[in-house]
C-alpha cells in the first residue's frame, strides 16, 4: 500500500467544481480546501508508486479547472 498526498492549484472559480470530481475519486481517502499556494489538499491510498502516478496525471489533472499537482509519496521509516 502507498500513501500519497497531492497539493492541487485550482483556476480562478472553479474550486467548488474541482473539489466535487475529485472527492468521487475512490482512492482519494481525505479531502480539504486551502488556502494559500494551493487551493485543495488529498491524501491517496493505493498499490504502488505507478498506481499514484496514473491517479494523478489520468484523474486529477484531467479535471477541468486544475492547474498544476504537487505529489509527495509517503514513506515509512523503521525507528531505530
């Protein structure tokens, strides 16, 4: 399982509309509007790192109105 989080910038007005396409996405497990740099923030859960990437540029960034993604993949470190 990989953990992703994606920043998304938004056009100008169309945030509401993003935010509704993208919350329907079944991988997307948490959604919250920003303010800021970027306008909505996603954390994904899925397979692998190919997985992530193909949710991102096929899904998201296909939506109307998105601008620009910022994908950060979460790691998991052993505590020694």
């Amino acid at each position: 399982m990989v953990t992703g989080v994606v920043l998304i910038k938004v056009e100008r007005l169309k945030e509401k509309f993003a935010y509704d396409e993208i919350k329907n996405i079944k991988e997307v497990k948490d959604i919250h509007n920003l303010l800021g740099l970027f306008d909505i923030y996603i954390k994904i859960e899925c397979k692998n790192h190919e997985e992530l990437s193909k949710i991102v540029i096929k899904k998201i960034r296909s939506i109307e109105g998105v601008l620009e993604t910022k994908t950060l993949p979460a790691v998991q470190y052993e505590v020694m």
